[in-house]
C-alpha cells in the first residue's frame, strides 16, 4: 500500500505526469465505470423512454426496494443496485466522481481492499437507506462512492503523523462533505442515508487497511456481522 503522505506530496506539488492514467494501472475504477455505463445502456434500451429510466425497468433489472429485499428474501437487489441509474446526469455524477476520487484510493490501497470497501459501503448503505425509505426503490453508485471517499479519509487520519497536508485535507473533506449533506436535505431524490452509511463504512474501511493491508479481513467479518444485524431487525420490522 502506497503511504497516502507519498500519494498527496505528488498531488499538492503537480508532480509531473502524475496525471496521465491508463486502464491497467486503476482496473478496478474502470472497470466499475465499464460496467455502469454498461448497464445504463441496456437499461436505456428497455426502458424505451430515452434516457431517463422508468420505475418498472429498474425494478425488473434489480433496484433495491424494501417489500422485495427483507420481505422477499431477494437481497441479491442491495448489490445489483449499485450498478442501476435513473437518468444520464445521475450516471455522469456518479461516474465522474468514482473517476476522480476511485483512482486515488485504488492507488494508494490497492484494487482488493478497495473494491471490498465500494462494495461492502454500497450494500450497507443500501440497508440502511430500506430503514428510511421502506417502500422506495433504490439506485445508483452513490453510496458506494461515498464509501470510497470515506476511505480517503480513513487512510488519511490512519497515517496522520506522516501526512503533512493532513489539516488541509480534512478541511476540505468537511467542505465536500457539507456540501453533499445539504443538497442531500434539499433535493429529496438524493438518499442522504445512503450516502452517510455508505461514508461511515468507508472511513472505518479506510482506517482499518491504513493500519495495515492484513485487518483487511476484519473490516469483512464486521461488515458481514453488521449486515446480518441490520438485515434481522428489518425483517422484524417489517413483519409487523
């Protein structure tokens, strides 16, 4: 793992052809836009209506909604949802963000640990957002890419004593982060549950593997522990 004080030094001095990236140096971030806008496009296809995707096609195509995922037992739908868009500025945000800050961490963590992170934030983010909105449908990478942007910020504070841009970081890691809060409480198609489950999963993602690449499993037997959790007092909910 790349120490995020090596990583930033570059960033904050332009080093030269730091920029210039290529496929097989981030596979795991282009991938997962690959396949995103993969799968925006059948989605497009089917859906019939241009590119803004209807309900019933995203249903049919795996979006997470609370009566199908706790009450049907389908919870496949947490992890297919992460890949299903309603529209072209909601995929072209989300893909734009994972672009700028997916490189970032898949460099300085590695593809593994990453991809672990996007994926474990994405679905626990998804759980949480069914506690809030237990009959909405729910899309989209935004939970997950939060998850990766909590990281940054789990490795950062991991290797704080090293990190001389660390109070530079974190200030505007508050920006951004304030930023996103507020237009998730005034635009209510964003699911700012979502975003904070998948963040907090992330930073504590991050911290864990800025502590050292082998605890990486433990940040697993956690998420997977925390899931069971929150899947059980779901479905208790929702019997009722």
């Amino acid at each position: 793992m790349d120490s995020i004080f090596l990583y930033f030094s570059d960033i904050m001095r332009l080093k030269k052809g730091f920029t210039i990236y290529r496929f097989r140096e981030y596979p795991v971030t282009y991938g997962l836009i690959t396949l995103n806008l993969i799968v925006f496009l059948i989605t497009v296809i089917f859906s019939g209506g241009g590119f803004d995707i209807d309900i019933e096609t995203l249903i049919n195509f795996g979006a997470s909604n609370g009566i199908y995922v706790i009450l049907g037992g389908e919870q496949w739908r947490l992890f297919t949802a992460m890949f299903l868009h309603g529209g072209a500025i909601h995929i072209l945000t989300n893909m734009l963000s994972l672009w700028f800050v997916g490189r970032a961490i898949e460099r300085i963590i590695g593809a593994i640990p990453y991809l672990v992170i996007y994926l474990l934030s994405g679905t626990i983010g998804g759980l949480i957002s069914i506690y809030f909105h237990n009959n909405g449908v729910g899309i989209g990478a935004s939970g997950a890419i939060f998850g990766i942007f909590g990281a940054m910020a789990g490795v950062a504070f991991a290797d704080r004593y090293r990190f001389i841009y660390f109070e530079e970081f974190f200030k505007n890691f508050g920006v951004i982060l304030l930023i996103n809060i507020a237009l998730g409480v005034m635009v209510d198609a964003i699911d700012l549950s979502a975003h904070i489950g998948g963040l907090a999963m992330g930073i504590l993602g991050g911290y864990m593997v800025g502590r050292g690449e082998r605890v990486l499993w433990l940040y697993v037997i956690f998420s997977i522990t925390l899931y069971s959790i929150l899947y059980n007092y779901l479905f208790n909910l929702f019997s009722f």
